[in-house]
C-alpha cells in the first residue's frame, strides 16, 4: 500500500505545494510586510490547534468511513458483478476488489500523520523566530491540506459509487 501511495501523482503534487509555497515566501519575504510577527502572533497557535484537531478527527473516522464503505460498496452483489465485468474487460493487469478502499486507507492514514506531525511542527519549529522556520511551517500547512483534500476526493468517488450502487439496486427492485 506504502508504494502505490509514493507512486501516486496526488503525493508528488502534495510535495509540489510544499515546495512552491516555501520558495515563494522565501524568494519573496523581502517584498512582504514581516510575516514571522504575523505568524507567531496571529497563525502558530490556530495552526497547532487546527491541525492536532484534524488529525484527531481523521484519526478517530477513518475506521469507521472504511468499514462502512466496505459493508456499503465492496461486499454488495452489484459492486462485484461491475468488478468481475471490470477484471473480464481488463485481462492485462490483475484487479483487486478492495483496491479503491486501500488507497482511500491510505489517503486517511498519511491525512492524519501529515496532520498531527504538522501540528507538532508549528509548536516546535514555529517557535524559532526565522523567516526560514515559518516558510517551513506554512508549507507544511500547505501539503498537508493538499493532502486532506486529496482523502477527501477519495471519499467523494466512493460515495458516489455508493450511490449509483444503491440507485442501481432501487432500480432494480422496481422493474
């Protein structure tokens, strides 16, 4: 699960948006009003606080979302018939039935440490009063929303195929 997750485009993207946020405050900090004061007076501890509470959230869903999808989507007859109609068409490469809910497992997984390790960051590193320091701690922020945001798409794709499953199966029993 660790591979596909390294492979995929979502994390280089997520490292994209750390690496575009923190040389873009550095290279500019010079044309921006002192954003270290802003930070440590008006972000660092929002930040802490917001993220600590994300993770916790991510943390304490995750199960829950990933057993219920997989009772609501993976175990329904009609997932499986459009799975093995999926394996038939794909002959190529080899399909697994649960793949979409590891890589949304590992979207919430990498979700929540990227969270709490950020929230860390912001107390730690956030203290040191360099301009260096708090463009890390903001790209930080960054990537690890890029993140969230990511899991949360993940979510969003196997709802709606949740749906369509149950609409499908509502059809069904009315024809």
């Amino acid at each position: 699960m660790m591979n596909t997750f390294k492979k995929s485009i979502q994390l280089r993207i997520a490292i994209e948006v750390f690496l575009i946020v923190f040389v873009t405050l550095i290279a500019f900090s010079k044309y921006f009003p002192p954003y270290v004061d802003f930070y440590e007076k008006k972000l660092q501890v929002p930040l802490f606080s917001g993220f600590l509470t994300l993770g916790s959230f991510l943390l304490s869903v995750k199960t829950f979302i990933v057993i219920k999808l997989k009772e609501g989507i993976y175990e329904s007859p009609l997932y499986k018939k459009r799975f093995d109609h999926a394996q038939s068409i794909n002959r190529g490469e080899k399909l697994h039935l649960y793949d979409p809910l590891k890589k949304l497992s590992g979207y919430l997984i990498y979700s929540v440490f990227a969270a709490l390790i950020t929230s860390i960051v912001q107390i730690v590193v956030g203290s040191f009063s360099f301009q260096i320091t708090v463009a890390f701690c903001l790209s930080l922020s960054a990537m690890t929303m890029t993140l969230v945001l990511f899991a949360w798409w993940e979510i969003k794709a196997n709802l709606e195929c949740w749906f369509d499953l149950l609409e499908k199966e509502e059809d069904d029993s009315n024809a």
